[in-house]
C-alpha cells in the first residue's frame, strides 16, 4: 500500500498540480523566458533544474544509506524519515502565494519535497526480495505499481471533480493550492497503516555499535568492498548501465511532459490533467498485463517491448502540434468591416491574463472593446503588431471589405512553429496526420497519454521485479541503493541535457535528444544474462547466511 500513498505525490504532485503551478508563477512573475544566473531559462527548463537538484541529493546519499540499512535495522525508520520530509514539503507548497516571491517558494519546497520522495523509494524498493520469492518478483511488483496508479488516479480525480465544480470561483488559485497541500496528506495518512505493516527485513550480516560517526566510514568501506566485487556481479553492472540509459529517457520524459504542454504546447491546464488521470487507470491493468506477458515469456523480453514502445512515444510527443486557425472564428482577434461607416469593426478577441507578456501586450496596443471601429490603416498597423510583436501570442482574421480574408499569426501564438532543426518533423505529421484527421493539440495529447499508460507501468514494474531477480537477498538494501543511485543519477542527467539543448536549440530539439538515451539503454540491455545472474544472486544469499 505505499505504492498507493506515494503515487498521490507522483500522480497530483509532480505529473499534474507542481510543474503547471510553477510554469504559471514562473510565467507571471517573470514572463515566457527569464535570465538567471546567467542562463536563459523558460519555465520548464527551470523546473527542471529543480529535479536535478533534488535527484542529485538522493543520488548521492543513497549508496551510503543502503550499505547502513543492511547491517542495522533501519529502513523502517529511513522510510520513515523520508515520508515525513516529503509529505511536509508538499503541504508546505500551499504557503507560496503568501511568500514575496511565490515561483521561488514552490521551487523551493519541491526541491525538499522531492528528495523525500525519490529517497523513499530507493528504500521502499529494497524490500521487495524481502517479501516475495523470486518467481512471484514480477507479479508482486506489477501489483504495487497498479495500486499505486489506481490510488494516484484516485486521488486526481477527486482533484479533477473539484476543480470543476469550483471553475467559476474567485478563489481558482487557493483551490489549485489545496490540491497541492492534499497530495501531502494523502501521501502522509496511507503511509502510515503501510509502514506499520511491513516488517523490517532480517539483517543477516550486522555490524554492532555503529554511531553518526562511525557509520559513514564503514558504509564506505562496504562500498570499496563491493566496488572491487563487481566482476563477480558483471550481470548486475550492465543492468545498471542499461536501466541508468533506457530509465533517464523515461524519467525525463515524464518530468518535463507537463511543462512542456503547458510551455512550449499551451494546452489547457484541465487537458493536461486529464490526460494524467487517464493515465493513471490505463496503467494500472497495463502493469498487470505486463506480468502475464513476463510469466508466460519473460521478464527481459516483456521490458523490451515496453520500451519499444516509449520510444514510439517520444517520436510522437516531439510531432504533437497545435492546428493552425482555420475559420473566421478560430481566430483570437475577429474583425468584420462595416460598409455604413466604412471601417472594420472589432467583435471578439482575446481574455488578456496579468502575465508579464500579457502586460506588455496590454500596454502596446490598449484595451480593446467591442464594437470599437478601426480605418483601414489602423486595422493594418494592429495586423502587422499582432504578426511581428515580440509581446504577440495571438492570431487575427478579417472579414469583408478590401481586407476580407486577412489573417494575421503571432510568432508565439502556440501552432507557430519557427526555424527549429526539427520542426520540420510535427508539420509533416500535422499536414500527413492531425489536420486530415482534425485532431486538435488536446486530442493528441489525449492520446498520448492513453499510449504511455500502456507502456509505462510495464517498464517501471519490470525494471524492477527484474533487478531483483539478479539481486541477493542478504544485500538488498546495498544493492538496491546502486539501483537508486542509476534511478536517481538519470533523473540528473536527462533533465540538465533537457536544460542544455532547450538554451542552444529549442524545446522539441530538447525532448527528442532524450530518444537517443533510451535507445541505447534498450541496446545495452541486450548484454544482461538474467539466468547468469540470478546464480550469482543465490551463491551470494548462500554465502551470507553462512557468515551469519
């Protein structure tokens, strides 16, 4: 059931509420790109900055604490540790609109928010070979991943309900931080009959009397130990490399996924978290398909197609584009021309928010009202502002008169594409595929959200039961930690190069350069010997519980 507690966090928290709050604040506060520190920065590409950090944390401090956990009996308690930190942290995000700098604060407290939560499943997977024999590995991860996106989905639906209900309020912003502040509690509540159920796993080997002090030292020489043991292990070693390659892809991917939408694709905030809430139930029998699938083939075979298919999903996230307007009333700004006063007559245009780009374009051109007249130089100087403006995110259209059929795209509106390396790839798709089919922006996040709920739980569940096939019992919470650390390390890696390629070319540059990690992952996967290792595993588990 943690699974279940947790996923809350990774569902509502990091999937849905935390990045498009951010990507909001970010934009409000600072507009669609910022400097800082020297770098050009958009709001998802800071975000990710923020996931570096806090996997970076994790990544880190992981080895150490699972070389501990297995000589002393506390991963309980660092389990513990971790849900407490993360589940504050979350609640604490609902303070960011009292704060002087409210972007900041939620970065802030997603920072320590995630690093309970990253940290917690590095100590909450190590005790899967605790509590299943090795020929139920797979079913038994399968099923943790599918209670946990049954009760993620569970809790974003009761998300999604009340978001509606309340869409009309004036109090939208205090009831999107609510949900942020639920996740926490959510998360906090279930954990706690779950972590009074598990047991604390036999030490086999422990060692007596260590202190703060002394902890640190030993763990290191745990590692030292087990660093010059890695040939005997090498099934192990090319697993990690693999998982830390094919895993950075996926983890990457689903970071960024909902920044991106709302960044770079502006898709309706109540699209994007429908398309996670569809997800979530779409997994949850997809992890348990994939079981079926490993026991009647096998673990190894079963991952690889999980992962040929998030490969096809990148190439279809980086095609996803929005149609450009086609009819009159597709446009932002709709003008019709009078022919009694001979002038172009303003009927309907955009709700201007307060963000920093909107402000600019407020102030540029005015308030608009209705029925308001324009002569015919007028009109063209409004055309050329909304096409060339660097503040324009908005389209025009005319109709009648000398300008009838006029139309006018800002070089942000969200269907421009610009000179990117790779747009040439979603207008082929969009002129092959979403325009003959009219499929809107949404509708093709749509479906790629159903695509990666049936891979996703798949590779996450497999990834695992399959690492702990190859890896000993008596030293789970060391091995297990390497596990963490290559999850953790990746979560690292992909995001700083989603940041580096997003600041040199652009944001669709940014997510295919993640299918080249994946792909070599999948590549490498084909050197691990699952048979080789788990006699490996079960000489070691022999050999412990002997010294014991």
């Amino acid at each position: 059931m943690y699974d279940w507690a947790n996923s809350g966090y990774a569902t509502s928290g990091l999937a849905a509420f935390f990045p498009v709050y951010y990507v909001l604040l970010f934009k409000n506060a600072l507009g669609e790109e910022a400097v800082l520190w020297g770098i050009n920065f958009t709001g998802s590409s800071s975000w990710s900055v923020g996931l570096v950090i806090s996997t970076l944390v994790v990544a880190l401090s992981s080895p150490i604490l699972g070389v501990i956990a297995d000589r002393i009996p506390i991963k309980k308690t660092l389990l513990w540790v971790y849900t407490i930190a993360g589940s504050l942290c979350a609640i604490l995000g609902f303070f960011s609109a009292y704060t002087s700098h409210p972007w900041a604060w939620l970065w802030g407290t997603f920072i320590l928010g995630n690093i309970g939560f990253a940290g917690g499943l590095v100590i909450y997977n190590s005790f899967l070979p605790h509590i299943a024999p090795r020929d139920l590995l797979d079913d038994v991860s399968s099923r943790g991943y599918a209670y946990g996106y049954v009760g993620g989905g569970l809790l974003l639906l009761i998300h999604v309900i009340v978001i509606v209900l309340t869409s009309q309020s004036e109090h939208t912003d205090l009831i999107l931080r609510l949900c942020i502040a639920s996740v926490g509690v959510w998360w906090f509540v279930w954990a706690l009959w779950a972590l009074k159920k598990i047991p604390e796993p036999e030490i086999f080997n422990p060692i007596y009397g260590l202190t703060i002090r002394s902890a640190p030292k030993v763990a290191f020489a745990e590692l030292n130990k087990t660093l010059k043991e890695l040939v005997r292990f090498k099934v192990i070693l090319i697993y990690l490399a693999a998982y830390l390659l094919f895993n950075d892809g996926i983890q990457t991917v689903m970071g960024i996924a909902t920044a991106f939408a709302m960044d770079a694709l502006k898709i309706d905030q109540m699209f994007i978290i429908l398309s996670l809430l569809i997800i979530q139930f779409v997994a949850a029998p997809s992890a348990m398909g994939f079981s079926k699938l490993a026991t009647a083939w096998n673990t190894k075979r079963s991952l690889y197609i999980a992962l040929a298919g998030w490969i096809v999903i990148v190439l279809f996230g980086v095609a996803i584009v929005p149609l450009q307007p086609n009819q009159h009333s597709d446009f932002d700004y709709q003008f019709s021309y009078d022919e009694t006063k001979s002038q172009y007559v303003f009927a309907q245009g955009p709700e201007l928010t307060n963000s920093k780009m909107d402000t600019a374009w407020r102030s540029e051109i005015g308030e608009l009202e209705q029925g308001q007249s324009f002569s015919l130089k007028a009109i063209k100087e409004l055309s050329s502002q909304i096409a060339t403006s660097k503040n324009s995110q908005y389209s025009l259209s005319i109709t009648g008169g000398g300008l009838n059929g006029t139309t006018a795209i800002g070089s942000y509106h969200r269907s421009t594409l610009g000179n990117g390396s790779l747009d040439w790839w979603p207008e082929l798709i969009r002129n092959l595929l979403w325009i003959p089919l009219g499929l809107t922006a949404e509708l093709q996040w749509i479906i790629l959200g159903i695509s990666v709920g049936l891979v996703m739980g798949g590779s996450q569940a497999l990834a695992r039961s399959l690492f702990a096939q190859i890896t000993p019992e008596t030293r789970s919470g060391e091995f297990f930690s390497f596990f963490g650390f290559m999850s953790r390390a990746s979560s690292v890696f992909g995001p700083m190069l989603y940041v580096v390629v997003t600041a040199m070319f652009d944001t669709r540059m940014a997510v295919a350069s993640i299918l080249s990690i994946i792909i070599a992952g999948t590549g490498i996967l084909k050197w691990v010997d699952v048979e080789q290792g788990v006699i490996v595993a079960q000489e070691e588990d022999k050999n412990q519980r002997n010294i014991s």
